[in-house]
C-alpha cells in the first residue's frame, strides 16, 4: 500500500458529526505540534463549533436533502404542506443511536415523515450517505489546497463507542466503504474514550515526555460528556516514546443524560414557565425559529455561568443569565412584560434567568452525572494494584466545556483524583482519532492482570421478568414532548436501586409500538405515570398512546402510581375518558424538584413494594 498523503478522521456520534484532518509531513510527525484542521462553519449552528448536528431530511426515495442544523430548520420551520411542496417527505436526528444495544440510548434516535429507524433498510441507507456528506466536506476543503490527491492518498479513521462488537465494527468499515471512503480492511476504527484518553495525554503540558509520564503508572478515566455521558478506565505508561493503554472493565459505565437534555428542558420546562405556556405553545407552533434562538442564546451563555463555592464547597451558580427577547417582545402579553421587566431591574426586553434557575436545570442532569464519575473513581482507588497512586480524570466532550459541570466534578473528587480538562475538550475525540490514524502504533494495548473482577456497567436493554409478580420491574409512562428529561432522572434512580425499568421508545412506528409496549405493561408489576403540565391535554385524542397506556394498565391491575411534577395536580375523573376514570382515585406521590432524592426513596419504600 502506498503512503497516504493525508489523514482524516470522521467522529459519527449520536448529537453531533464532525472531520478533522492533517497533511503527512515532517513537520506533522511530531503529535504535539502536529496541526490539524476542523470545519467551524455549519450552516445554521447556534455556536461555532466543530460538530453539526448528526440529523438529516430526506425525499421521498430516502435520499439526502439537508444535512446538519441546516436539515433540522427546514423540517421544524415548515408546515407539512410546505415540506410536501419543497419535497421532504422524513427526518431523522441522532439516528445513530438506533445501533445501540441498550434502550434508554435507542430511545434518543428521532426520526419524522417516512423515515424508520426501525428499519435495517433506513438505517443502511443513512449510515452511509452521512459518511459520504463528511467525506465530501473533508475533500472540499483540501481541494482549496490543490494537492492533487487521489481516493488512495486519504489515510482514514472513524470512531466508535467503546462498547460495540467487531460486528459492529464490521458494519461501520462496510458502510464506509459504500460511502467511497476506500476498501473495508484500510478503514482504521478507534473507540472514542481511547481517542479522547490520547488526545487527553498529548495534550497535558502540550504533550511534553514529563506531562505523559506523570500519568503513566496511574489509572485514569475518561469522562466523555455529550449528548450522553460515558465513562472508561484506562491504565496508562509512557513507555520509549509511546503511550500505552489498557482498558479496565469492558465498555465502561454510562449515563444518558447530557448538554442536549439541559437545552430540552430550557425550552419545555423553564420558558413555559417564565413566559407563559400559553405565549410558548404558540410559539412552538407558529415561530419556532424564535424559540430556537432563544435555545441558541442559552446554549452560547451555558458553559460560561459564573461558579464560585457555596455551602460546605460545592460549587453553585452566581451569575444570571440574559437572554434578548427583541424579536419576539411584541407577541410578549402586557402583563408578562410588565413581570419580565421588573425580574430584569428595568431593562425592557429581556429574558433574565436567576442563577438559581440556571442551577435547577444543570443540576437534574450533572447530580446523575457527579454520582456516576464518583463510583468510577471509586472503583479505581479500590484496585489492590495502584496503592496509593491518583487516579486522573480527563474531561472531554461538548458538555465538559461547561465551567460549571468542571466544578462539580472537581469538588467531587477533591484531592483524591487529578482532573484535567484539555484545551478544547470538544475536539478531543476527534483529534485523538486524527493522531491514532498519524500513527497506530502510537497506543500499544497491553494487558494489565487485575487484582479485582472486572467492573462491566451492563448494557441497559431492560430484561423480560419471569413473571407480573416480579416486584422490581416496572413501567415508565410519560408524554414524551412534556417529560423527558424527568422520565430519565426516575428510570436512572430506580436503576442505580436495583429495579428493571423500561421506557418506551418513541421512534417505534404503531405497527411494532403496540405489541412490544403493551406486552411489557403486562409483565411488570408497577406501571409509574408521570404527570406535568401538558401530560393530560390530548389524553382524549383517538389514538393517544398514552390514554393506550393507562388503560392497558388498569385493565391488567398494575400497580399504578401517579407522579406528579412541577406543580400539577390530580385530574377529576370528570375530565378523563371513561375507561381511565379510575386514575382520580389512585394513591399519588408528589414529586418536588427540590426533594428529588426525598420523594425517590418515599416511592421505592412505601409505592413500590
């Protein structure tokens, strides 16, 4: 084979897609000067970054249309009838997650119109036409240096999560390779956490001998926090000029939750809240470019809140957030007006977010976040063979840019793990791939004998219990567009206490959806339904899925327990359909935002049981 002129990495992950590139040079062969060039411009991003998001609108033979954010606001801006007329007939984001093996990540993938991703066929389709969309970037932006290259110049690498199979290794390289990438078996594939963990490393003091050597001998991890947070361990020398990894515990522990549920809960929770659902539905409906640039000015301002120690150290939020509401302060009613500009000190036009507000909504999605890296930490201080030698956490992913997620985890940790955060932590995976595919031999995976079993966080896919008696498993059931992100937080709970829960997978089309959902309310002794504002306002639509829900479950006499959230309160029987009624009378636990942690334990004692 002859030597490549240049080395490409595509990073394919559930929220975002991404390239970077470097020439083959001399003056590259060096990894801590090496330099590498990244697209920053995506058409449509909200903040300039190095990802756009993995999301695509298609025709109706499911070929690609739009791409990236640019795909997202030609669906969500246009009525259906427009999208008929400019012939976009599906869409689909995060659409990579339908590859997983557990549900909770299978159930981040969304997809609209004619698109299945249920579907091999759909999925063998889109897989390889995202990759070919980054080949063509990455080929576009070297065409500018005239270079002459041919395909066999092009040396390239793409990332997987740690805990795919070879199958599905396999099936990447085969997807690439459809893609014009080149032949499955030149296709290079790291996992992401190894990538991240040599860019972490390189990076450490500018990836000086000395830094690199400080960590070797020690186990760290990398805690990747993006659309979803996953964490591996490494075992890392430095050893004749080499960095040498071994991997502790297969595939690694994980969390889906991330900077994508913060936004989703800003726009469905805080602003209704803060404006008026009322003003927001409508919005929603009408203006929804408005809302995205509110979403926008949110996402631009988060990662830089202002954090200092409060209580006993742990850090907290000390800054407001100012959002401008010029372009849709004339649809503002005047009483609204009136409050938001007295809550702004006077200043007209604006959208002032506490510093406790902006702690509420970070707080449900890092506190899981914080648990989960202190049990991982934990793990590696408790390994026989390390003694007393730190453990060092390298933060890396979108969602690690944020100073306050930084602090918590620091505070966390303390003096017991070192925790670096690289220079630009959302590059780490993809520049790590560029530096792996520079040169391979760059990680040499060793075997470490453990002194301890290894610890596997299993996949998530719930299990089918033996039987309705089974006093642990239960059934989650929410509205989707409402209640999301809480869903997530009692189904991450009850999990870390030994229950088998499962939440329904909104992509599945009715065909499947009614088999496989009704068969789980049938074989789970609790069926928790989760109630906030909105969950109720098309429970008597035909059709309604989650009327379909309840119903089932009363029917089959579940133990039924209402959540309720964010201060709604039970419905009348009056206002339910007839076969539901019965809900008014059931036994509810109230669960306040505050006393998250108080209520769970209320419902696992005296509810579940």
């Amino acid at each position: 084979m002859r030597a490549s002129k240049v080395v490409a990495a595509i990073d394919f992950g559930t929220h975002g897609t991404g390239f970077a590139y470097t020439l083959v040079t001399p003056d590259n062969d060096d990894p801590r000067t090496r330099q590498m060039v990244s697209r920053y411009d995506w058409p449509k991003a909200p903040v300039r970054g190095a990802k756009t998001l993995s999301a695509v609108v298609v025709d109706r033979d499911l070929q690609p249309v739009a791409w990236g954010y640019e795909a997202a606001e030609l669906w969500q801006l246009n009525s259906p009838a427009r999208r008929e007329d400019l012939g976009l007939h599906g869409y689909a984001s995060a659409f990579k997650a339908a590859l997983s093996s557990r549900a909770e990540l299978r159930a981040m993938a969304r997809s609209e119109g004619i698109v299945d991703l249920g579907s091999d066929r759909t999925l063998g389709r889109l897989i390889p036409s995202i990759l070919r969309y980054m080949r063509d970037q990455t080929v576009a932006a070297l065409g500018a240096l005239d270079l002459r290259l041919t395909a066999e110049d092009i040396r390239w690498c793409l990332t997987v999560p740690a805990v795919w199979t070879d199958a599905q290794k396999l099936g990447l390289r085969r997807a690439a390779e459809e893609a014009g990438l080149g032949a499955a078996d030149t296709i290079f594939v790291v996992t992401e956490p190894e990538a991240a963990a040599v860019y972490g490393i390189l990076d450490a003091d500018k990836g000086s001998a000395r830094a690199v050597s400080r960590i070797g001998e020690h186990r760290f991890m990398v805690v990747d926090c993006g659309a979803t947070t996953e964490i591996s361990a490494f075992s890392g020398v430095f050893d004749d000029g080499k960095v040498r990894l071994a991997e502790i515990g297969a595939g690694g522990a994980g969390v889906a939750l991330g900077a994508p549920d913060v936004n989703r809960a800003f726009r469905t929770r805080l602003l209704p809240r803060r404006l008026s659902p009322t003003l927001v539905e409508h919005l929603e409906r009408e203006y929804r470019d408005l809302v995205s640039e509110l979403e926008g000015q949110w996402e631009k301002a988060r990662p830089f809140v202002a954090v200092a120690p409060g209580s006993g150290g742990r850090p907290e939020v000390v800054s407001p957030v100012y959002l401008d509401l010029t372009r849709l302060w004339p649809m503002v009613p005047a009483a609204v007006r009136r409050r938001l500009i007295e809550e702004a000190d006077g200043d007209p036009r604006t959208l002032m977010l506490t510093a406790q507000d902006t702690q509420a909504l970070l707080d449900e999605v890092i506190d899981p976040i914080v648990r989960l890296v202190r049990r991982v930490c934990d793990d590696l201080l408790q390994e026989a063979r390390v003694g007393s030698a730190p453990v060092t956490a390298f933060l890396v992913g979108g969602f690690a840019s944020d100073d306050y997620l930084h602090a918590r985890i620091q505070h966390e940790l303390g003096a017991e793990a070192r925790v670096v955060r690289p220079t630009d932590p959302r590059l780490a995976v993809l520049h790590g791939a560029v530096h792996l595919g520079y040169n391979p031999a760059l990680v040499q995976h060793v075997p470490v004998p453990a002194t301890t079993p290894r610890q596997q966080v299993p996949a998530r896919t719930p299990r089918q219990p033996e039987s309705p008696e089974n006093r642990r498993a239960v059934f989650l059931s929410y509205r989707r567009g409402v209640s999301w992100a809480m869903a997530r937080l009692v189904r991450i709970d009850l999990e870390q206490h030994g229950f088998d829960v499962f939440m329904d997978v909104e992509n599945i089309d009715s065909g499947r959806f009614e088999p496989v959902i009704l068969t789980q309310i049938e074989s789970r002794a609790h069926f928790l339904l989760l109630l906030e504002p909105r969950s109720l306002d098309r429970i008597g639509n035909e059709g309604d899925w989650l009327h379909r829900e309840i119903a089932h479950a009363i029917a089959h006499g579940r133990n039924v327990v209402p959540l309720l959230a964010n201060g709604t309160g039970m419905p009348r029987a009056a206002d339910l359909p007839a076969d539901i009624a019965t809900l008014a009378s059931f036994n509810a636990l109230t669960v306040y935002h505050d006393y998250f942690p108080e209520a769970m334990t209320k419902l696992r004692g005296r509810f579940l049981h």
